[in-house]
C-alpha cells in the first residue's frame, strides 16, 4: 500500500535518512543543516531523535569525542534510550538501522538539498492541519467574517513558517505575536501572588525565571505554593524536585493544604494519629494531582538529562515547568559552557512550546552576601540569559518598612522580599515586593511593594 493510498502527510523519508547520514559522514555540514530544518521536521520520530542525539556530540566534542556509531551509541545507552529512540527490539537492530543510513549516502555534499526537501514536507504537513482546523472552524462563522479570515491568515502564515530560518518571511513571527495575543495565547499564567505576576510577569508564554535566594529563605515553599495554585486553577504545570525526592515534597504540600505546618514532624502525626489522618483524606485528592505534576528522579542527573525532561514535559503540554534547585544538576568538567548550552536550551524550548521554565538556585557564596546577578550560582549565563531574574530573602529579625498595596501604602513588618533583578516586558525591574511567612501554615503572603528605605 502506497502513502498515499493510506491518506499519510506528506514526507520523504529518503531525504531524512539522506541528512542524518550525512551529518555522519561529515559532522561539518550539521551548521550548513540546522540553518535550514530544526529537529521537529523530521516526519518519522526516530528520525527527530537520532539527529537530536547526532547533533549533541557534534556540539560537544569535548564531552563526547567526534561523531561516529561508538560515539553515538555510548552516548544513548549511557540513558538506556537507545532501542527506545530508534524503535528496535535489540541494540545491533538500532545500530544497523543507523548504519544502513550511512551507506546509503555515499556523498554529504548535497546535505542542504535533501534539509530543503524535509523542511518543505514539514510546512506541507503543518499547512494541511491548520488548514483542516481553520475550515472546521469555517463552517461556524455566521455573519460578518473579516476578524475569522486575519485570524485564518496569521495561523496559515505560522504554519508555512521556516522552523529555523524565518529571513524569507520576516513579517510573519510579527505578525504570529498579533494574531496570538489578540487570541488569548500570550497570557501570562497567574500566581498566587498578584502583584509579582503583574510586575514581573514570570510566567509569561516563552519566558525563562530564575528564582534565586539563600537556603532557608522558602524558596521550596514558593514554589509549592504556586503549584498548588496552578493544579487548583486547572494550569497543566510540571515540577523537578533534584534535591529530595517527590514524596518529600507531596508532604510539604499536605502541610501547606491543611494549613498545619506540624504535619511536617512524625513526632506530631504520630501523637495526634486522627488529626494526621484526616487531613489526608480531606486533600488526597489534591496530592494525586499534585503527584502527577512532580516527577520522581533517581540518582544525580546531568544539564543535558534536566533539558531533555523539560522538553518532554513541554511537548506534553505542560504550561509551567520547575526545577528545583537546577544546581543540583551535573554540569560538568566545563560548567560555564553547560549552563550557557543548558539556559539557551531552556529558552529555545519555552519559545517552540509557549510555555515557561522556572528554574531555583542559590547565591554562589556564603550566607548573607548582598544580593547581585554575578553572585547567583551557575554563573554569568543565570544572570543574562533568563528572560526574568527574581532574588527571594529572608529576614530574621523582620524588617520594616512602608509598603504600597491596593489599600494604600502602610507601614508593615515583613519577613522576606524578592527583589525584581529583571522582568518579562513589564516595568517591575528594580521593585521590592514584601511578603510574610506564615511558620504556622508554611506559606507566604504578598503585602505589595516597599516604597521606601526598610527600617529594622
């Protein structure tokens, strides 16, 4: 039966065999490749993944060595991903699969003709599904349908889009940004926490966070809160815990469900037996969504591990993905050439997908310093490739200070602040946000912004 006849999209699947063995044959040519197709054009999915995996040892020759089937091999069954990427029972299947890509591309000269050929199946492809969903949605229009055909040429326009080169057509990522915006789709997600969401927009479609902040400032508790909030409301949200593990963090998010912060302590539940008991039946259901949202993790896990979970996560669907903390990810030998890799990846990911990243760290030195970008761990790609840099700390003994909320200003004590480094297209940058924690319930409670020197 033809490809036709079974009604499959477009597709060569000779040309994607063709560019992967060529990037074999001469790993020189990738760059020449990646100008002209990105890795989601690849019709089969074993194909999307090989040259995936091709492309990051070329990338990292020092990690890897130069690009060949050991290379290759060594570098997908050190995740035990290999039968898994390519689709085949044995190992020896997948490595002849890959090799039988190889011999049939004697020359790599012509690797930019057949990149041509996929990325054009590729628009092909994501033309015929926009079409048939704009002509579903056609045959609803009733009256006037001017606003439906500027919308139907905006999403056509994304559609045909060139994935990694967009110089032939450089209205249409302008215009992509109008038409999604005038739909809704540029909205950034809501926290619990008002005015930050609105200052500095952190959770913006396409946006990076750092979150940084001393251990012992609730940075962990933060962050719970806010994923309890997002399962509340209905927004798909993902989260890492690297430090400890899920069930530790499901129990954090008991306490802060049952507003009982001593649900923390064994020594309590195992003393007041009924009480421990009730809290989890009257929120189990709450924990079970909060347990699909966070993912287990075994062992230490490198950058390169943590970008491929959060592209997973993202090709899901999840709106908001959390690492915490992102330094306990592996970065090796040459950490400042992962993290600058790793945060880059960060942002190519939240922009294919509208969703955001949201990554927690800590200061690079000792308790107590003064908060700045260059001394937030990770180094210098922490501090200028995020789209929105957030310092979260804490006070013991409180602080002091004038305070502006809806109600006016007033002069509060508050426990910690986070300090708005950068901000997502808002003018929060600069802006001190007070807030209190709550010993008793493990949560914090946003005040508004400090308008004037603290006083102890």
């Amino acid at each position: 039966m033809t490809d036709q006849a079974a009604n499959l999209p477009p597709h060569d699947l000779q040309a994607e065999a063709v560019v992967i063995g060529s990037v074999f044959r001469s790993p020189e040519v990738l760059a020449v490749v990646k100008t002209v197709i990105g890795a989601d054009d690849f019709f089969r999915p074993a194909h999307e993944d090989i040259f995936k995996a091709a492309a990051y040892i070329v990338e990292h020759p020092d990690k890897w060595g130069s690009l060949d089937l050991v290379t290759f091999k060594n570098a997908l069954t050190s995740r035990g991903s290999l039968c898994r990427v390519i689709g085949k029972p044995t190992e020896q299947e997948s490595m002849d699969y890959v090799q039988a890509m190889i011999d049939g591309t004697p020359d790599a000269g012509n690797a930019e003709y057949y990149a041509k050929i996929v990325r054009d199946k590729a628009r092909l492809r994501r033309f015929i599904t926009s079409a048939s969903e704009l002509a579903v949605e056609a045959h609803g229009i009733n009256g006037e349908c001017d606003e439906f055909m500027v919308r139907a040429a905006g999403r056509l326009g994304q559609a045909v889009r060139l994935p990694t080169d967009t110089s032939e057509a450089p209205v249409l990522g302008v215009q992509r940004g109008i038409e999604d915006a005038i739909d809704g789709k540029r909205q950034s997600a809501p926290l619990p926490f008002g005015f930050l969401a609105r200052m500095a927009k952190p959770a913006a479609p396409g946006c990076v966070t750092v979150l940084c902040g001393d251990p012992g400032s609730n940075k962990s508790f933060w962050l719970l809160q806010c994923l309890i909030y997002w399962a509340e409301h209905g927004i798909r949200a993902a989260m890492l815990p690297l430090e400890k593990n899920r069930q530790y963090s499901l129990s954090r998010a008991l306490a802060q469900l049952s507003r009982n912060a001593d649900m923390m302590s064994d020594e309590w539940i195992a003393g007041h037996p009924a009480e421990a008991r009730e809290a989890m039946l009257a929120h189990s259901a709450e924990i079970e969504r909060l347990g699909a949202m966070i993912s287990e993790v075994n062992g230490i896990v490198d950058l390169e591990w943590v970008a491929q979970w959060i592209a997973a996560r993202a090709a899901a669907g999840d709106r908001i993905i959390a690492v915490d903390p992102i330094t306990a990810a592996d970065s090796g030998a040459r950490p400042w050439e992962a993290d600058r890799a790793f945060i880059m990846r960060c942002q190519e990911i939240a922009t294919r997908h509208g969703c955001s990243v949201l990554l927690v760290t800590h200061p690079r030195m000792a308790k107590g310093q003064k908060p700045t970008l260059e001394t937030m761990a990770g180094g210098l790609a922490y501090a200028r490739f995020p789209d929105v840099v957030l310092w979260l700390a804490n006070h013991d003994p409180p602080e002091q200070g004038t305070v502006n909320s809806a109600f006016g200003p007033s002069f509060i004590e508050y426990t910690n602040h986070i300090a708005l480094f950068k901000t997502r297209d808002s003018a929060g940058r600069g802006m001190h946000i007070a807030y209190t924690f709550d010993r008793a319930t493990l949560t914090l409670h946003e005040h508004g912004w400090i308008a004037r020197e603290k006083r102890k």
